[in-house]
C-alpha cells in the first residue's frame, strides 16, 4: 500500500512521463517478479492420434460459356 502512495505521489509532483518511468523501473506492485512464469517449448502431448480421411469426390466440370 505504501509503494501504490508512493507512486501516486510521483505522478502528481513529477508529471505522466515521469511517473511511467518511475514506474517501469520498479518491480510488481503485487511484489511477484516476472521470472516467476516460465514457458517451456518442447511440450508434448500424450495420448493416440488417429485421423479420418472423407472419400475423394471428383469436382463436375465447369459450364463453358460460348
């Protein structure tokens, strides 16, 4: 609650362009850091696939105009 006052301070003394840099120079308001959500690329997922194939049904020709 302190550093949410204190923000708020910095807005109204120093202007929106300093405060949103004051602000992006702090960390999270809620205290979580950013390296606290990790992704992972190599996922895998379990399980069998199958597939379904339609029958080939051949396109009728085109009318030809004259």
């Amino acid at each position: 609650m302190r550093k949410i006052l204190f923000l708020v301070a910095i807005f109204a003394i120093s202007g929106p362009a300093m405060a949103a840099t004051k602000l992006a120079s702090t960390d999270y308001v809620d205290g979580l850091t950013g390296e606290m959500v990790k992704t992972t690329t190599d996922q895998e997922v379990g399980g069998q696939k199958s597939f379904t194939t339609s029958p080939v049904v051949p396109t009728p020709p085109l009318p030809q105009s004259l």
